[in-house]
C-alpha cells in the first residue's frame, strides 16, 4: 500500500504550491534587470512579510534573498536586489540588477512567516542569465565572414576576374595601356 502512495506523495508538494505551479520563465543576458510582481490579497497580508528567495537545488527549501514589512527590511548582503511594496494595492515588486549567469535558477515571491518559518508561495520564477559572450561570439562570427568575404573578392580583383576600385582591373589597365601605345 505504502509503495502506491509513494507517486502521490511526490505530486503533493505540486498540489500545494497554488499558483506558484505557473512558472513565469525569464530569460536575460548578464548584465540585464530582471522586474517581477508578485499580487496577494491586501486585506489579509497587507502587514506581513513579503519575501524574494532562490530555491535550492533539491527544491525543499528556499534562500530568503530579502524580506520586507511596512516597517522592516531584512536583506542578504547583496545591493542589487530590492523590494517594494505597493499594500494599497496588493502587489509587491522585486528587482534585481546587474544579473550574472549564477543568479540562474528557481525563486519565489511569496508571504513569510517568520514563527513557523515557512512561506506561502505566490508565483514561482525561473531564471535563465546567459553569458554576454553569446551576443559577441554572433558579433565576431558576422565580422569574420564580412572579412573572408572581402579576402576572396581582393583575390579575384588583383586576378583580373572582377572589375575593382575605378570599375578596372589590374590586367585590364594594363591592356588598355597596351592599345594606347
């Protein structure tokens, strides 16, 4: 019996995630600012805590990043990331700027609540940070085929097979020096 509850015991974290179940997927390159909202119910949570954190790698627990009330912040020693919040209208914002490719992976916004430590999911983000290396690579690949280009169209100039500079040659100038003489 155990044994066939197992599978569905793996599911319920799944079930009791709510909306967080709808991953908001990001994609930037380093250096970028990443902007998420996170909507709760502002008569309920207005004056609790609101939270930004990084799931760790075995998905069971999540690194508070920063944690703010109307009146306290609590914040990891990491100037780039910030929250504010708007409690009149039930939405918190977070930023976090000058991404690097380590800032990839799972977060969550969500309500915290600091006597039993656990935090009630509002939406889940996943986030990708690639490296500015890839735009470059595109960049230096694009001039390298500009220059090859050049390379072969030079080559078949000085060969006489194409009309260069001043619409002639090499061999055709000398030819046309020829028929003066």
């Amino acid at each position: 019996m155990m044994a066939q509850a197992a599978p569905l015991l793996l599911l319920l974290p799944l079930l009791l995630m709510g909306s967080q179940g709808q991953v908001l997927r990001k994609k930037y390159q380093e250096g970028q600012t990443l902007r998420v909202s996170c909507d709760y119910n502002p008569q309920r949570d207005e004056k609790r805590w609101k939270t930004w954190c990084k799931v760790r790698e075995d998905g069971k627990a999540c690194d508070r990043l920063i944690t703010r009330t109307s009146a306290l912040t609590w914040q990891r020693w990491d100037s780039r990331i910030s929250l504010e919040d708007d409690t009149y209208s039930g939405n918190f914002s977070i930023t976090l700027s000058k991404l690097r490719v380590n800032d990839s992976g799972i977060y969550w916004c969500g309500i915290y609540d600091p006597v039993s430590d656990t935090t009630v999911v509002l939406r889940t983000i996943s986030l990708e940070v690639s490296p500015v290396i890839q735009v470059l690579y595109g960049l230096i690949v694009t001039k390298g085929l500009i220059f090859t280009a050049l390379v072969v169209l030079l080559g078949r100039c000085s060969s006489g097979q194409v009309f260069c500079w001043a619409g002639r040659s090499h061999s055709k100038l000398s030819e046309d020096q020829k028929d003066r003489k």
